[in-house]
C-alpha cells in the first residue's frame, strides 16, 4: 500500500509541475502545521514499540514519513506566500513520495525476510558456526539454520558433535552463552551428538 502511495503522488505531483494550480499559501500552510501536529504525536507513541512488532514499525515509518512530508509542505507553503512559487507544491509532494518509498522499500524487504526465513542481513552464519566449534568439547556443528521468526525475534537451531569426554549439558550451556552474548539470539535449540560421527563418516 505504501509503495502505491508513493506512485499515486509522484503521478499527481508530474501533473501539477506540468500544469500548475493556484496554490492558496495560507491554507496550505495550516493543513500541513495540523498535519505535523497530529503525526509527530502518533510517531511519538508508537516510538517505543517499533522493534517488537512489523506491524508496530510499519505504522511508526508511515507516521514519520508523514511528518517529513508535512514539514517539507511547509516550507512548500512558505515558498508560495513569500514568493510565489507555485512550484514548490509538486516539489513537495515529490519529496514526500520519495520518503514514503524509502521507507516501504525497507520494510518491504525485511517483511520478505521474515516470510522466507532468511537469515538477518547482519549476522554471519558462518561466523556463528566457527564460533561454536571453537568451544572446548565441541568437534564439530552442522544442520546449522538461523533465520528471522519476526522483527527482533531470530531462532536458530543446530546439531553439536561433542567428544565423548566433555559433560553435554556443559557443552549445551557453554553454547547457549555464545549465541545469547556474542550473536543476540535468545532463541536456540541445539542437538547435542556426543561421539557421534558426521553424517557419511564412520562411527568411531
């Protein structure tokens, strides 16, 4: 919706570039002001809770582009009231079109990564993987999977082959630790195989 917004106002703002209203100033000026007054009030609010939820944060970028746009409609309208220049209106909205699909195109694309389990943009799986083989006991990880459940909330799963030697539930806390303090993620479930051999290689 938010990227068909945009389009509509990129459309309507080409329009009146290429055959100019009359723009009254003054209204102009006191729609965007209630405008502004209105948006940064439901941006304020949903401040606090745009890391939680996609919906949460869809809604606060929509209000904030909203409350850009209303400040670049007054500086349109100010324009207009000093000078004339009608052009300023179409100038605005583009401005105002162009936020709108930067801020759609970044929700877009994390929405899509939710809905694909794609892993978070920037977490290195693999730094992850070696990170957690380095731990005593732990000879090797493997089915390791890491994607995004919904914003903030990353899962990650895996299978540990441990020497036969080391205490698992040990091994399993020590690895619980790496993923919670160096990666973030508070969410794993990781199989432990002690002795156990990868799959295609012998059992010892």
């Amino acid at each position: 919706m938010l990227v068909a917004i945009s389009g509509f106002v990129f459309f309507e703002a080409a329009r009146r570039f290429r055959d100019p209203p009359n723009v009254i100033g003054g209204t102009m000026m006191a729609v965007a002001l209630g405008g502004l007054l209105v948006n940064g009030a439901a941006a304020w609010l949903l401040h606090g809770g745009r890391h939680e939820s996609l919906n949460v944060r869809a809604a606060w970028l929509h209000v904030l582009s909203d409350v850009l746009g209303s400040v670049g409609v007054i500086v349109g309208a100010a324009l207009v009231l000093a000078f004339g220049w009608t052009w300023a209106d179409p100038a605005a909205a583009f401005l105002i079109g162009a936020l709108i699909l930067y801020s759609s195109w970044t929700l877009l694309k994390e929405a899509v990564d939710v809905l694909m389990a794609s892993a978070p943009g920037a977490l290195d799986t693999g730094a992850v993987r070696t990170a957690l083989s380095e731990l005593d006991g732990v000879a090797g990880i493997h089915d390791l999977h890491v994607w995004t459940l919904t914003s903030g909330i990353v899962m990650l799963t895996a299978h540990a082959t441990l020497e036969r030697s080391i205490d698992a539930q040990r091994a399993l806390r020590g690895m619980g630790e790496v993923v919670r303090e160096r990666f973030g993620i508070r969410h794993c479930t990781i199989q432990p195989e002690v002795g156990a051999a990868f799959p295609g290689e012998p059992t010892p």
